[in-house]
C-alpha cells in the first residue's frame, strides 16, 4: 500500500535490525487518514469472506482493526492482555510471547464475544514471530469458529510470522512487507 510505504519511509525509525518504531502515526500518536485508507484496503481485499466480527489484541491494533470493523459493518472485539490466569470458565485464554517486551501475557476473550457460527477477521498493527496472530487463532479454533483471514499493516518478512501463518494455509494480507531493517535502511519486498 503505497501511502504506507511512504509513511514508513518517512517517519519510521529503525531502532535495531530487528524493531521498527512507528509511533508517530500508528503506535503512540495515530494518523486518523492512514488509519482511514488502512480499513477500506482491509475491507475491499476481505469483503466476500462473510466475515462476522473483527479481533485484535489491546492496544496497538484498535485503530487499525475498528477502521476495518466500520468498512464491513461488523463488530470489533478487542482481546485483552491479562498479566494472569483468570480463573472463571467463561474466558478463553492462552498465553503469548511478547516480541518486543520479552515477556508472557495471557490473550484473555470472554466467550460471550464469540460464537461457533462467527468468521473472523483478525487484524494486528505488526507481524514478526506471529506468536500473536498464532495466539488470536488457537482461542478462536478453541471455541470452534472460523477464521476468514488475517491482515496485518506492517509485515516484517524476514522474521518467522509469515511462514508460520502461511503453513497454516489462511489468507494473510499484509499492507507493507519489510524485506529488511539493515543499516539503518528500511528495504521492502517488491
Ligand atoms: P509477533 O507476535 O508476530 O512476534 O509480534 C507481533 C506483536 O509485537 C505486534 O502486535 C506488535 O505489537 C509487536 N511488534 C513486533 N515487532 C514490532 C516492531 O518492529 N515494532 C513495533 N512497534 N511493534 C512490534
């Protein structure tokens, strides 16, 4: 998506070969335009999916997933990061590996948001190792329901995520795919 790509060049920062910092306009201060563009991309590419309800994970991936979730007309549902196991047997819980924090979270749904008969959308802001979008899958196929796809806004391709989420054989639209963060240069894949 090319006003993406042009945002990422101008105004993302490479902290390591590893981090990309966007948060002027995605994940601190957010750019309601971008945000804008980002759900009619998502909505155009998943519309014919029957798609019932949007699922992202608190807090970077709302933006992007309500914009989506109000081009499709459906709800969003915002998954939670607990820092323990809630012990009632009306969540859904699984636990996840922070990429950028380094530590566990536990993925926590109440079940009243989703139904055997729901097809999702899960939308997140970046995909790296996929241990999220992975996480948002396992509670999702833990309630029986579908999965229409998976979009991501910002792909790091040279990390695992991809691979991992495409073995598992669903649709996965990433909006900018990032060949590389290497000397201090931002190289996308053509
Ligand atoms: P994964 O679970 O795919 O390893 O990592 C995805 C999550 O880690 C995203 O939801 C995002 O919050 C965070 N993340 C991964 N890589 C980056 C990055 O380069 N920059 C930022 N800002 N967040 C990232």
């Amino acid at each position: 998506m090319k006003i993406l790509e042009d945002m990422i060049k101008e105004k993302g920062q490479v902290i390591n070969e590893d981090i990309l910092k966007v948060d002027s306009f995605l994940n601190h201060q957010v750019d309601p335009v971008l945000m804008k563009n980002i759900g009619l991309e998502f909505a155009k590419h998943f519309k014919e999916k029957n798609i019932t309800k949007v699922f992202t994970i608190e807090s970077s991936g709302i933006a992007p997933a309500l914009l989506t979730a109000q081009e499709l007309k459906v709800p969003l549902v915002v998954l939670k990061k607990q820092t323990s196991n809630i012990l009632d047997r009306n969540y859904y819980q699984t636990e996840v590996r922070s990429f950028t924090k380094n530590c566990s979270y536990m993925l926590t749904l109440s079940q009243k948001y989703l139904k055997e008969s729901d097809n999702i959308l899960i939308i997140d802001d970046f995909l790296a190792n996929g241990e999220a979008a992975s996480g948002v899958i396992k509670l999702i196929k833990s309630a029986n329901a579908s999965i229409a796809g998976v979009g991501i806004v910002i792909e790091k391709s040279f990390q695992p995520g991809r691979t991992k989420l495409d073995k598992l054989g669903y649709d996965i639209y990433s909006l900018a795919r990032i060949k590389s963060l290497t000397n201090n240069r931002i190289e996308f894949l053509k």
